[in-house]
C-alpha cells in the first residue's frame, strides 16, 4: 500500500548503456507523482474536491510504479529514492492537508482549523524522514506507523465520498481525522506491508478467493468508487489498531498465566 518503497541501492552493476538509457524513466513517473499532488492542491483552492481527491490517488499509483520500475530497469539511485521523498511529501502531506483546510477545516474557523492541517502536516513529515533513516533496520513485513499515502488515501476518500454524495459540512470529522490520522503516522503501531508477497510462488487459495472476491466487488461497486475506496483505506487504518489491541490483550494473558 505506501510505498513509500524507496528504491533500493542495487548491488548489481548494469550496463553504462542500460543505465543511461532508462536512468529517466522512474524519475519521470515520480514527477507524474509530482504532478498529481500539486494538481490536487490547485484543485483544491478553485473547491473541486472530487478531482483533487482524484489527483491525491492518481499519486499513489505513480508512488506504487517508481520504485518498481526503479528495481526492474536497475537504475536505483540515491538520487530518486531523495526526490521520491519529497514528492510523497507534497502529494500525501501538503495536498490532503490543504484539499481537507479548504474543504471542511476552514468552516471550523480560528486556529483550530488551521493547526489540525498543520498537525497532519508535520506528522507526515516526520513519517517520512524515520521511515528514510530506518530503511536498512526495519522490519520488511510491517511499516512502523500508518503509511503516509495511506493516510492520504483516507482524507482523499472521505472528500470523495462526501463530495458525490453531498454529504459536506462535516468539520468536527474532518478534524478528528486529520489529528488521529497525523498522529498514527508517527506512532509505533505495526501496519502490514505485504512486502513480501510473492506472486511468482505458490499463491495459498484463500488469497486467490480473496482477491477474486475483491476484484468482483471493485467490478460491482464502480458506482459507488468513492465509498468504496474511502472504506478500504479507512479498513487499512483501523487494522493497526485492532492488531495493536490483539497483541496487547495476548501480553496480559500471558502475563496472567505466569503469575498463576
């Protein structure tokens, strides 16, 4: 779900030739990334919410192809796992962060409104710069904290949603989103990466029934996308929580057995 999967320094040493070659092409789709989340901003200040949600999604379908094509065409640099950061932070920090200001802050009024952008903001920053310092050390199955497109994919789809339904006019909500959803980025709650997933292994079959069952119900709810997407990235968000509270009451069990 976030990348956030920098391209990693590859040890193999291509070709000159192949490097040169498509050393411009990861790089281009992450200025596509760019691109998006300043589209979504724009967007955002003329209050058209629905494309600018749809701007902050199309980002992370760029955000999911660099660094894959990155590791594919072996071109991995220091250079775009850097820009790559910095667009992540335009397109899930300040873009989310305004689009949902313009939308739904601004009526609150005052400083409040504001400093729960900011909040947003600064948290997602911060996600940003550990998750760049602990590349190397942490665990490849789980993000330390919720993703920041992510994040960005729950403000996205709750403006969408709320948008095509007309259904605005929901400041408290968005506040507390964009506090909780800025704070849960910096936590140390364990979020599953699905990193390493291999699909050129033996698939087990209720995966394959799983993702049959959500392609057919992507395929029947293409009415309802915006909801569709809003609930998913929300489900995503909740599931740290759940498997937090999980761990947490298995630790006082096990602790209780002891002392029995």
């Amino acid at each position: 779900m976030e990348s956030e999967s920098k391209p990693e320094l590859s040890t193999e040493s291509p070709s000159p030739s192949r490097r040169q070659r498509f050393f411009w092409l990861p790089n281009a789709i992450t200025i596509c990334g760019l691109f998006s989340g300043f589209y979504a901003i724009v967007q955002g200040m003329n209050h058209e919410f629905g494309l600018a949600a749809i701007g902050i999604f199309a980002a992370m379908i760029f955000d999911g192809l660099d660094g894959r094509v990155a590791r594919l065409t072996q071109t991995q640099s220091a250079f775009g796992a850097q820009f790559d950061s910095l667009a992540d932070m335009v397109a899930f920090g300040a873009a989310p962060a305004l689009v949902l200001y313009e939308a739904e802050l601004r009526s609150i009024g005052g400083k409040l409104a504001w400093v729960a952008a900011f909040i947003y903001v600064g948290c997602a920053a911060l996600r940003l710069a550990r998750f760049n310092t602990n590349i190397d050390s942490e665990d490849k199955s789980y993000f330390q904290g919720l993703p920041s497109p992510a994040a960005a994919g729950v403000i996205a789809g709750f403006i969408w949603a709320t948008t095509a339904n007309d259904f605005q006019r929901l400041p408290w909500v968005a506040w507390i989103l964009a506090v909780t959803l800025g704070f849960t980025m910096v936590s140390n709650i364990k979020y599953y990466s699905g990193k390493k997933i291999n699909l050129r292994k033996a698939v087990p079959f209720s995966v394959v029934v799983l993702i049959s069952f959500f392609v057919i119900l992507v395929i029947n709810s293409a009415d309802n996308l915006p909801e569709l997407l809003f609930l998913t990235f929300l489900s995503y968000f909740l599931s740290g929580f759940v498997a937090w509270l999980v761990v947490y009451f298995k630790r006082r069990r096990a602790q209780r057995d002891l002392r029995e």
